[in-house]
C-alpha cells in the first residue's frame, strides 16, 4: 500500500506541479494574411493551438490544432518563433508555448465548437494592432519582427 501511494503521489506531483507543453501557430495564407481564433472562454481573438497530446509529436500537434480550431490544412511549417515560458501567459495553467509559423491553406470551418466561436482571415498589419489572448500579442510582435526568442 505505501509504494501504491508513492507512486499515485510521484504520478500527481508530475502532472500537477510540471508546466505542459503547448503550441501557438501563426497560419499565413498563399496571399500573405493571417487566420486568428476568437475563443469562447475569453471572448478575444487568439493564434490558433493547444496543448500537445501525450505521444504525439509536435508537428502532429500542429497539424490536429490548426485543423479543430481552423479547418485549414498544413502546407508546410515555416520557422519556428520562440518558446515562451512565463507561468502567468495562460491564466489558467503553466504552460511553456512553442511558437510556429505555419503555411496554411483550405476553408474555414471551425471543428472545435466547444473551444473556438469563429476563424476569420486579417492582413497582418491589423491583426498585430488586436489586442489578442495571453501572451500572442507579444508573440505575434516577435515573429513580425524576425526574431527568434526566449521568454
């Protein structure tokens, strides 16, 4: 019985006390616009992602989350952004955020209508004045200007 509680424990402490990992995507079209989310949760438009499922790797991830959130079908991944680690990025869990710039095409259609109200399509210049969810304003800043980051 101790060792059963010694490892419920180690298992709890390993899902409750590590940050999980996620993905941000920056979906640009053939014509040079972005895609963003508007979430139910918040109300406020977001880069597409999620959290990476266990055993999945992280262009499967990129390629489930661009298509329950957007439809829209990975052409290919472009560079990848930066990694952002600040415990309160996401107000409802730590979570560590690889980001990518991903080439996208297809139809918009939302699949994850619990998680996501609409897609829609911005040129870039407006979609970086939107104040958007978490920490991708400041992501969406990063890629706009070339950079690779650690935050």
């Amino acid at each position: 019985m101790r060792r059963f509680a010694y490892v419920v424990q180690t298992v709890l402490g390993l899902l409750f006390r590590h940050p999980l990992l996620g993905v941000c995507l920056i979906p640009i079209l053939e014509d040079g616009q972005i895609v963003l989310v508007k979430r139910r949760d918040n109300g406020c438009w977001s880069l597409p992602g999620g959290m990476v499922d266990w055993g999945e790797q992280i262009q499967d991830s990129i390629s489930r989350e661009l298509t329950e959130e957007t439809g829209l079908t990975l052409e290919r991944i472009g560079r990848c952004v930066g990694v952002y680690s600040d415990p309160y990025r996401d107000p409802r869990v730590h979570s560590i955020c690889l980001t990518f710039e991903i080439h996208v095409q297809g139809e918009l259609k939302v699949h994850d209508i619990h998680e996501i109200a609409e897609a829609n399509v911005f040129a870039l210049d407006q979609a970086a004045q939107m104040p958007l969810s978490h920490d991708h304003t400041q992501q969406l800043a990063d890629y706009l200007q070339g950079q690779w980051v650690i935050r």
